[in-house]
C-alpha cells in the first residue's frame, strides 16, 4: 500500500517528522514504518545524553538528532527523574505523585542542571514539518506556543496529554487542546492511552495493575479535514500519506483524496482506485438512500 499510494499522491518530497523528546524507552516511535520504507525524514531532538548516545547510534541515512531542549528560549531548570521517562523542565509533584503506585520512587529527582532551550519557530535544522510527535514530560504547551509558525504547515501532531498532571504548574489538558485547536487541528485518535492504580491499591498482587484511573495518553490531532479549502495539495497529500502509514485511518485517506480530485492535483479517478486497493469496492450510498433502523 505504501509505494501503490506514493504513486497516486506524488507528494513534492518525502513526510517531514519531527520527533520532540526522542528517548527511544517507549519502543518503536510511530513513523517507523514510513522510516523504513524510505517515505519520511526525521529530525529529533533529545537532551539527556544516554538516550541521544542510542537515538545517534541507531540512526540511517534519513535521521537527524540533535541534542535541543525545545521550548520557550529561555533557561530552566532540567530535572533528572529516577525513572528517565519522567525527567522534565517541570518539577515533580510529591503529592500528586504519592497518588499512585510506585510513582513516588519513578518522579524522584536524581540530580538538576541548568538547560537552554530553544524555540521551535527558531531552530533552522528544521526545513519543513508535516507531522510532529512530541513527548517532554508536561511541557509540551509551551513548545506548541514557541512553534505556532512551524505548526501552521503541520497535517498532524500526536502528542502526550495528561489526564492528571504529575508535575507542579503543568497546564491542564484543556489548556492543550486549545492552543491545538487554535492552530486549526482537531482530534482525531488515541495512539495509546494509559491508566495506572490508586495507591496504595494493589490487585492480583502486581501494584502496576491499573483499574480504571486514566492516567495519560498519546493522542493525534490532524489538520480539521472539515475545512479542507484551507489546505494546499501538499498537505492534503502528507496527510494522506500519514493518515496510511502512521495511523492506519482509511476514511481519512479516502477523504483527502477526494479533496485532491476534486482539486484537480491528482486524477479523478484515484479515490476509486484507493478503494478497489483496499478491497472495499464502491463506498455506502448516501444515507437518505439507507433503510432507516427500527426503533431511531
């Protein structure tokens, strides 16, 4: 499908992915798939240097990783978390972090330093952004606020949301669905979503065992698809390609090909040939052509 749907779109280059806080301990970043099949180039930024050290080791021909702390411009404080997952600009909150299991031992601080950061708007190894992934531990508005110009040619962000904040003074989950949205993004799926258990609740005797308190998620947000005018063709067809390879949603595919008939910048005919690819045939009449359920 990869190459079948490149040939369709021919996009002017290759997915600009911009990975914010590679640190490769959460497995496979997302885009892996594009990356192996030639179909994107990543530029990542990671601070701490053991996992740049592996990010650097690892690279191919077409990854970047710079060791940038991105965000506001300024200096601040880096604080290093027992678990390095965990190490932020933000300081740990105890009480917050006493709230479940083994937390507290995870968000303990091992050492400080002082780090400056830079603005996304500002960082020139960057030439093009389509989709940005991005995971800083709580800090993630204010690379969002620090980048709007970058952000306005994006198609998608997956980013890392917080349903209860571990950190003091990190801004709340409807604080970054604002300032994505104001940036003409819209949600559109969870690329992973974690709960964690109460403390000091322990079930079946793993104290990692969650129930039901959502904890945090990945969640990605795509350029609003409602108000497509709004997009070039190239972007219509990154996000195409995106929308395929990365996160596996063929309506949005199909939809952005229509879009891009419609512009007349690919051929009138390939939202059909996507279908017949997938094996979908012809797409559902409209729904006043449907039966309508009895008891609606």
């Amino acid at each position: 499908m990869s190459h079948f749907l490149t040939e369709l779109l021919q996009p002017q280059r290759l997915t600009a992915v911009v990975d914010i806080g590679a640190n490769p301990i959460d497995g496979d970043p997302p885009y892996l798939n594009m990356l192996r099949a030639g179909l994107c180039s990543v530029t990542g930024f990671e601070p701490q240097p053991e996992a740049l050290q592996e990010l650097q080791a690892q690279a191919g021909p077409l990854e970047t990783y710079l060791p940038y702390a991105v965000g506001d411009g300024r200096e601040h404080t880096l604080y290093q978390c027992h678990a390095s997952g965990m190490t932020s600009l933000l300081r740990p909150d105890p009480a917050r972090l006493a709230q479940f299991n083994v937390f507290s031992e995870l968000g303990e601080i091992t050492g400080e330093s002082r780090l400056a950061t830079r603005r996304l708007d500002e960082i020139d190894e960057i030439s093009a952004l389509d989709f940005l992934k991005i995971d800083v531990q709580g800090s993630e508005l204010s690379v969002f606020e620090h980048g709007k110009e970058r952000l306005r040619s994006a198609v998608a962000v997956q980013t890392e949301i917080s349903f209860m904040p571990l950190y003091e003074d990190q801004p709340a989950l409807w604080q970054v669905d604002r300032a994505l949205r104001e940036l003409g993004l819209v949600p559109h799926a969870f690329a992973a979503l974690k709960r964690w258990p109460l403390a000091p609740f322990v079930q079946d005797g793993d104290e990692r065992k969650p129930l039901n308190q959502l904890l945090e998620a990945d969640l990605v947000y795509v350029r609003d698809f409602t108000d497509a005018a709004q997009m070039q063709p190239e972007q219509l067809k990154q996000l195409a390609l995106l929308a395929q390879e990365v996160f596996q949603s063929s309506d949005l595919v199909y939809r952005c090909l229509q879009h891009l008939s419609a512009l007349g910048a690919i051929s009138g005919n390939a939202p059909e040939h996507y279908l017949d690819h997938l094996g979908n045939g012809r797409p559902p009449p409209p729904e006043d052509d449907l039966p309508v359920p009895l008891g609606f």
